[in-house]
C-alpha cells in the first residue's frame, strides 16, 4: 500500500514533466514484470502440494541453488539441535 501510495503522489508531476512519456515508463516495467514472471516463477498447475518442491523447484535453472537436498536439510537440522 506504501508504493501504490508513493506511485499515486508521483503520477501527476511525473505527468507533467513526462507528459506521453509516463505511459511508456509504465508499460517499460510491464514488460519487466511479465518476463520476471516468465523465467522466475515456474508453472505449478497439475502439480500436487507434495511433489512442488521435487518437479518444480528442484529442477528450475535459478531456484535450484537454493533448494537444500532433503539429507541436507536433516543435516541442517541436527547441527542447530
């Protein structure tokens, strides 16, 4: 609610100074937003809760550095114990 707030304030003086422009800054982070999606946030449709972390984020290009093997997760585990 904070940025929507901040955005709304900013619209008009941005639209006075950028005049067209402003709608092309706009659609620019759009475009952002819509490839962010595309190649960050991999497809889960038909995919069930328990297997999201096996078919899905395991095996993504960029996620899967970030995903702990489930051994290496129990060992995680017992050294914080």
């Amino acid at each position: 609610m904070l940025f929507t707030f901040v955005i709304a304030q900013a619209f008009l003086s941005m639209l006075c100074g950028m005049r067209s422009g402003i709608f092309f800054f706009f659609g620019a982070w759009i475009n952002v937003m819509g490839l962010f999606a595309l190649f960050f946030i991999p497809e889960t449709k038909g995919v069930a809760i328990d297997d999201v972390r096996e078919r899905v984020w395991k095996p993504h290009w960029f996620w899967k550095r970030y995903i702990l093997a489930e051994d290496d997760h129990q060992d995680v585990e017992k050294r914080t114990e």
